[in-house]
C-alpha cells in the first residue's frame, strides 16, 4: 500500500489531477470569501427590518419616505397617495422604487431595498411588496427613531383614518375630519352616558390587568333606521382619537377570517360592524331555526359560534373597542349580547323636538324657528336622517335661488 501511494506521488499525470483540484478548492474558497466577510459584517455590524406591505407601518413608511430629499436623486420610483389635511383631498407624490437605495434621515445613513413579489393566484389577489432597511451599527436606536418619525407624520393631521376589510386585509378607504358630539343631535343624556362609558373604559387598563380581565370594550347602538347609529359610531372613534376598522360579516372570510380581521387592527381601533341583525346566523337560536352560515362556501363561512369566539374568545385580542350597530336588536342570539361582548347598549330613537330645533339651528341660523313652525306636525315623526335631509334642501335653495337662472341656462344650452 505504501509502495502504491509512493508510485501515485511520482505519477505526472495524477499529480496534475491532485494539482488541478486542490488550486481548484482554493479558488473557490477564495473566490466566496468576501461573500463571507460581508455576510459576517452584516450580521455583527447592521440592523436589518424588514416590512410587508400588509403591515399598517408599510403604507406610513413609504408616505414619510416621499418627502426626503433623496427620492430627488433616485432612478427608480413608485408613487404614493398621501392625504393634504389643509385641502381635504388626496394628493400622488413620487417615492422609492425598487431595487436599492441609499438615503440619510435624522444624521443616521440607511440602505433600502424596495421589492414587489408576483401576484398569487386567485380572485382578489394582490402583489405583496415589502421594505428592508438596514442601519449601520448595533444600535437599534436609528431604526426606531426613524420608524416613530413616520408614525408621528401620519397621525399629525385632525383626521381619522377609515379602514375597509376586502379580501383578506384592511383597505385604506377614507381620511374623515375629527367630528365633535355636538354635530349629532341625540338627548343630552345618550350623550353623557356614551362620553362617561368611553372615558371610564379609557383609564381603567391597570384596572382591568390587575383583575385578569380583558381589556376590551364592546357597544350595540340599536334603533330604527336612519337614527344616525353609523354616525354616533364615528364620533366615537373621533372622541377616542381611533382609526375606524369597518367589517361586513359577510365578507370576513368565515371564522378564520373574522379573527383575523378582529386581531390585525391598530392597538386602541375601533371596530365597526353595521347591521349586524342582517346576517342571519346572529339570529335568536332559540327562536329561528336557518343555516349555520351565511355563504356558500363552507370555508368562506361565518358562524355564530366563531363569532362569539373572535369577540371574546381566547385567540382574542385586548386594547380593542368593538361598535355593533342593529335595526331590529330583539333577534339577536342572547349569547350574543352578554357583558364581555356588548357592555354598554344604547337605543337610537328618532329626533325629538329638542334635538330637531337644535339640529334645525345648526343648519339655519336664525331661521330655524319659523322654519320649523311653518313645517308644524308633517315632519314627526322624523328620523335625524330624513330630517338632515330636508335642511340641506332649504339651505341650497336659500343659497343657490340667485344662481339658479344662470344653472337654467346651462342646462338649457
């Protein structure tokens, strides 16, 4: 064996071979080496995060990220749609595109990378995009810092923001102005119940941690249509500093979905789910016997029990303020309704005659008196919608009478 080893060594033809392969292994060791110093540097000398475009700091990043001077240089861009509160209307500006870039925030240097992902099949389907910025150091402190700042953009203005669930994630539908108790014309006393609750519910967290119990708030504004249940529920949400999460049972997704959908919102939102008494599942067991869903698929379908679960079940979540709102709240499931899901209800009736004179005043000034006697017993009974209604006519007709000739012509011509 020895002799063998000792004729191979003296072989020119293997020890080219040998040669050959151990340059080769050297080479391309060599070859991967900075590939491993950068990959050692990167992990002990950079901070990476990286965001999903499902994730509600995405949309904050890319909006405050449009307003660096850098996007100025960039080569590759993509256009974001952020909210002028001044005007009160949407306004397109120029951002980050994919592929990397360098840029400077707060005396601190990152390095982003924009990337947009195929679209995955199916309806409703949508391009995943994601952010990875990467700081220089260990410090996580720049990273942060340039995340609040972004944050602290996006909830400067007197707006609130209003969020739709559409195929599997939440939708930026609307920015609404702040809106006080004082444009909603209920009896003082809902007001004062509704504004105490909410407050007591505010600073009572340590309280409800201290006694194991979830902190979480649920509401049903029940009443016939039109009563301005919808818009008590904003105002809430307003008083509350909140955004609004809007959610149609029928299209959550079935079970799975609605605790989805329940979970992913903002810490402190507000859910809102209207006319609840609409979906037939929530109906009274004990007096109405119907389907256990309310689609056609069974893995698109919402049933009670899952509803009940993602309200106040384990996989819950806390810091949430739920808002049903119903027109016939007498077939809703008993279960339903329980403290823990619903802890404060409230009936939305229609406009009584003091609300009715106060809701005409804010509308006509100095006006609404006469208007209201010449009206006498046709408007009651009245819903504040209806009503609303019927003020916004008069005071377009008050205001347009001199330009309607003018309205006329054009129409004419």
């Amino acid at each position: 064996m020895t002799g063998l080893l000792a004729s191979l060594a003296t072989n020119p033809v293997f020890a080219g071979i040998a040669g050959g392969a151990t340059a080769s292994a050297v080479l391309f060791q060599a070859r991967a080496l900075p590939e491993r110093v950068w990959s050692w540097l990167h992990k002990r000398f950079t901070v990476t995060l990286v965001i999903d475009s499902s994730e509600g700091l995405f949309e904050r990043l890319a909006i405050y990220l449009a307003a660096s001077p850098y996007v100025q240089r960039a080569r590759w861009l993509r256009m974001v749609e952020d909210y002028d509160y001044a005007a009160q209307r949407w306004k397109w500006k120029t951002s980050f595109g994919l592929g990397w870039h360098v840029f400077k925030d707060a005396g601190s240097w990152f390095l982003l990378h924009r990337l947009i992902e195929d679209a995955k099949k199916g309806v409703g389907a949508q391009r995943r995009e994601t952010f990875t910025l990467r700081t220089f150091g260990q410090s996580q402190a720049a990273m942060r810092g340039l995340m609040k700042r972004a944050e602290d953009v996006f909830q400067s203005g007197e707006m609130i923001r209003v969020y739709v669930w559409v195929g599997g994630e939440y939708l930026l539908a609307d920015h609404k102005p702040f809106r006080s108790f004082d444009t909603v014309f209920i009896p003082e006393d809902q007001k004062a119940r509704l504004l105490d609750d909410m407050a007591r519910f505010s600073g009572a967290r340590e309280l409800y941690r201290q006694r194991g119990t979830p902190w979480r708030r649920g509401y049903l504004l029940e009443g016939p249509p039109g009563t301005g249940k919808s818009t008590i529920a904003f105002v809430m949400a307003c008083l509350a500093k909140r955004p609004v999460y809007m959610l149609n049972l029928n299209t959550a997704g079935g079970d799975t979905g609605l605790i989805k959908a329940l979970n992913v919102v903002e810490p402190g939102a507000v859910v809102v789910i209207e006319d609840i008494d609409a979906v037939k599942v929530t109906h009274d067991r004990a007096r109405e016997a119907g389907d256990a869903s309310v689609a056609i698929k069974p893995e698109e379908s919402v049933t009670l029990a899952g509803i009940l679960n993602a309200i106040d079940g384990l996989a819950s979540r806390e810091n949430r303020i739920l808002i049903i709102t119903s027109n016939h709240a007498d077939r809703l499931d008993p279960a339903l309704l329980r403290p823990g899901r619903i802890d404060h209800r409230e009936t939305i009736g229609l406009i009584g005659a003091q609300e009715a004179r106060a809701m005409a005043r804010a509308f006509l000034g100095e006006r609404a008196d006469r208007w209201l006697n010449q009206h006498g017993s046709e408007l009651w009974p009245i819903s504040p919608a209806e009503l609303q209604g019927m003020l916004l006519c008069e005071v377009e007709r008050a205001e347009n009478v001199v330009r309607l000739p003018a309205v006329a012509q054009q129409v004419a011509a």
